[in-house]
C-alpha cells in the first residue's frame, strides 16, 4: 500500500515537472516575440533616413520591368506622402509588434498571429510606396486577405468568422471597383506610374473614361476607409484580438483609402463630381460616426464609430481641394494614428 502511494506521488511529481517545463518553454518562446519588432524598427530608421531628401525634392525611385510588352513594370516611389504613410506605418508597427508580445503572450497561435500581422504591414507599405498602379491593386488586396486572416484570428469563434468574411467581402468587392477603376486610369492617361499619372490631371480629366474611372475608384477608397454607407464592417472588425484592432485603426487598412484619395487627388481632383462626391459622403461619414459613437455603450465601439467619423473627417478635408485643408488632412491622419493607437 506505501509502495502504491509512493509510486503515485512520482508520477504526480513527474507530471508537475513536465507541466512547468512546457509552460515555462512556452512562456520562454513567446517573450521572445518582442524581438520581431526590429523587423518594423529596422524599416522605419530606413525610411528617417530619408526624410532629408525627400523634403529636397529627390524622390527615390526603383524600377524592373515586369511585363515589357503592356508597359507595365514592378516600381516603387518614395515622395512626401508615400514617406509620410511609411513613417506612419512603421513607426506604429513598432510600437505594435511590442505591444502584442505582452498581450499573446501564452497564446500556443503567437507565431501564426506575428506572420500574418507582419504580412499585414509589408502589404500596406506595398501600397503606399507602390508607383505602378497595378502593383498598387495587388498590394491593395493582399492587405484585404490578411486583413481577414487577422480579424477572424480566433476562428473557433462564430463571432470573429462573420465579421472577417463581412470585412473581405465589402473590401474585396470595392477592390474589383478599384481595379476596374484603376485600369479605366491607366488607358485615359496612357501610363501605368502613378509619378507620371498625378501630373497628367487635365488629359485625364478631358478624357471619357474620366468619370467612370472616378467612381470606380471612389467606389474603391469608400470600402476601404468605412465611409457611408460602407461603414458597417469597421464595428464588427473588433472581433480581432486588441493589437490587431489597433494597428487596422491607426495606421493600416482604414488610411488606404485616405491615402490613395490624397495620391489620386492631383489627377482626378479639382472637379465638381470630386469635390461633391468627398465632401459629401465624407461631411456624412464625420456626422454618422460620430452620432453613432455616442450611441455605444462598449467602449472598443466607441472607438470603432470615433475611427469613422475621423476617416469622414479626413475625406472631407481632402474633397475641399485647397492648400490648406490637404495640409490640414496631413496632419490630422499623423495626430490620429498616433493618439488612435495608443487609446488601445
């Protein structure tokens, strides 16, 4: 009978043992994970570098031919505001990737969860510096997809199921606007690059593909940046686990649409259809947002609704199509990406 109870009191000691050593492994792997926010760090000392010659007018540039025979080729361009939104992104991201070591920490899904958000911001960088506009659809899905994988995180959850597929089919159909749009662009200005597309303003304007293009586009940056009547899906997207809520918030995602509008204002802006078309669904945006924020009780829906009357705010601002309110829309993006962030 001793020898019995002895014997138990082994393999309880054993098992006791096992159990600390996987859950102190385990805890050991993921403190580790803070470290893959050099990956983000590394980029945005890159892009500071910059920051000097960029504000002097050399634009850097980068170019290989991708398919010869349509013109089209794989670039990428760092201008003001492409160096802007990079600094945006991977300043944040930084700030995110530490972020998200603390709060997965345990979590036996942390290395899936760092891969996706990881590809997550590769793909929104890739939109931003992209100069070929259809480099800039593909990067433009590609953060649609993992956008989705992000959001529906915990698939074992109904919840967090239906809100990834509502936010991928809303993105994803305005995405097949977008390419639409993008490509009815590239015939009316005869170039793919956008660095030469922004100074063709009057061509494309003058051309009858104009106005489809724009809507098309619209159509595109409206799904994107959760405007009226596309806002439903940014709510829900709070599914996500917190980091991800953050980052999609603050710096990615939502200010795709913003960016590209700002991108696109030089060569489509300056017509009444813009100007009505931004001011108006951008002015209702702000109000509906902002209406509906008081509404919440919850507060990750608070925030979610005050994130869409910004983005409202910001298309507004954009459609004025004046110096000062672009400047003033500049500003705002970089003010609420930082304090949107840090309000999670």
């Amino acid at each position: 009978m001793a020898t019995h109870t002895q014997h138990g009191r082994v393999n309880h000691l054993v098992k006791r043992t096992r159990n600390s050593t996987l859950s102190g492994s385990e805890h050991h792997g993921s403190s580790r994970h803070w470290l893959l926010a050099l990956i983000p760090l590394s980029l945005f000392i890159s892009f500071t570098t910059l920051i000097s010659r960029v504000a002097h007018g050399d634009i850097p540039l980068w170019h290989w031919d991708w398919v010869p025979a349509l013109n089209i080729s794989l670039s990428f361009h760092i201008d003001g505001l492409a160096l802007l939104m990079a600094l945006i992104i991977s300043g944040v991201g930084t700030l995110i990737f530490i972020y998200a070591s603390g709060y997965m920490a345990g979590d036996p899904q942390i290395t899936r969860f760092y891969f996706i958000l990881t590809f997550f911001m590769l793909a929104m960088l890739g939109v931003v510096l992209a100069d070929n506009i259809i480099l800039l659809f593909v990067f433009w899905e590609l953060t649609s997809i993992s956008s989705y994988l992000l959001i529906g995180f915990r698939h074992e959850s109904a919840v967090s199921q239906r809100s990834a597929l509502q936010a991928l089919l809303v993105t994803g159909s305005g995405g097949m606007c977008l390419m639409a749009g993008l490509v009815l662009l590239g015939f009316a200005a005869d170039s793919w690059q956008l660095s030469e597309i922004i100074h063709l303003g009057e061509t494309i304007q003058s051309s009858t593909l104009y106005l489809p293009a724009l809507v098309l586009i619209l159509l595109g940056a409206f799904t994107k940046s959760a405007q009226f009547p596309f806002h439903f899906w940014l709510p829900n997207a709070m599914a996500a686990p917190t980091p991800v809520s953050a980052f999609l918030h603050s710096a990615t995602m939502v200010k795709a649409g913003v960016y590209l509008l700002a991108r696109m204002n030089p060569a489509l802006g300056g017509t009444e259809v813009w100007f009505y078309a931004l001011t108006i669904f951008g002015g209702i945006t702000g109000l509906v947002g902002a209406w509906l924020s008081w509404q919440q009780v919850d507060l990750k829906r608070i925030m979610a609704y005050s994130t869409i009357s910004a983005l409202g705010v910001l298309v507004f601002l954009i459609g004025l199509g004046n110096h000062y309110a672009y400047e003033a829309a500049m500003v705002f993006l970089l003010v609420h990406s930082l304090y949107k962030g840090a309000l999670f």
